[in-house]
C-alpha cells in the first residue's frame, strides 16, 4: 500500500486561501448589494405607477358619482383595476368611496369586492402578521370598506363558498 503524504500548508498558502475566501464575500456582497438596489427602483417604480392609478381612476370614479351612474359594468372594471392598486392609500380611498356608492345598486356584487380586498390584502390572512395592532386594523377597514355589516359579509360568503 502506498503512503499518501499530505502537504502541510505553509503561510502563503494560508494567506492565498483567505484572499480568495475575501474575494468571494465581496462578490456576494456586491451581488446582495445590486440586488437590494433593484428591488428599490422596482418599488420606486410601481409607485409612481400606483400614482398614475389614482389620477386615472380618481376622474373615472368622480365621473361614474356625478352621473349617478348605474352601468354594473363600468363600475366593476373600474373596481378590478383598482383592486391591484389598494396598497395604495389612495387608490384604497377611491376603492372604498366607489363600493359605498356600488352598494347601492348591487350590494352582494359590493360584497364580494370586500372580499377580494380581504383576500388580496389582509395581513392576517396572507401571514404578514402582526405589528402593532396593523393585522387588526385592516381587518376593521375591510370590515368597514363599504360600511356593510359584518354579518352581511358573512352571510353571504356562507352562500357562496
């Protein structure tokens, strides 16, 4: 059997390893660093998109209001184009000003807007937890989103599962 001698690392070697292990943590950290850079401007971005949102539907929302407008149609799109923006505070004021006045005219079609902006955007549900109370407070603006009852909600989530 032959003998397998190992080479006892000296000083540079030790040195040369620790340079490449630097190097490679750099290269990471840069990686990290553009990364958490681009996710900013992303976020940058669709704010400004989310400010866009809201002039655009802000003038279609005062305009279905002042004509009383009854088109279901209408007010659902406008009500599903601006669901993808109620992170927004605007566009959730708008959200909620146009399922007041929708209710009006199709409460169980209102109902189920609630409900999309509860499952799209309630902490509690989609695991942002709980900081300070926050999961509680938008689970009371969903409730109140349209001011319909809770128990109308309920009752009819239990109709339609």
């Amino acid at each position: 059997m032959g003998h397998i001698t190992r080479h006892k690392p000296d000083k540079q070697d030790i040195r040369n390893q620790v340079q490449e292990s630097d190097k490679m943590k750099s290269e990471t950290e840069s990686r990290k660093d553009d990364l958490v850079q681009r996710i900013g401007e992303s976020a940058k971005e669709v704010q400004k998109l989310a400010r866009v949102a809201v002039q655009q539907y802000s003038a279609e929302v005062e305009t279905i209001l002042k004509t009383q407008s009854r088109d279901s149609m209408r007010i659902e799109r406008c009500l599903d184009g601006m669901l993808d923006f109620c992170f927004d505070d605007g566009a959730l004021v708008l959200y909620k000003k146009l399922c007041r006045y929708y209710y009006d005219i199709d409460p169980e079609a209102t109902v189920s807007y609630v409900n999309a902006y509860r499952e799209m955007w309630d902490e509690e549900k989609t695991g942002k937890g709980h900081l300070d109370g926050e999961s509680d407070k938008r689970e009371i603006a969903a409730t109140r989103l349209c001011e319909v009852p809770s128990e109308t909600v309920n009752q009819e989530a239990e109709k339609n599962p």
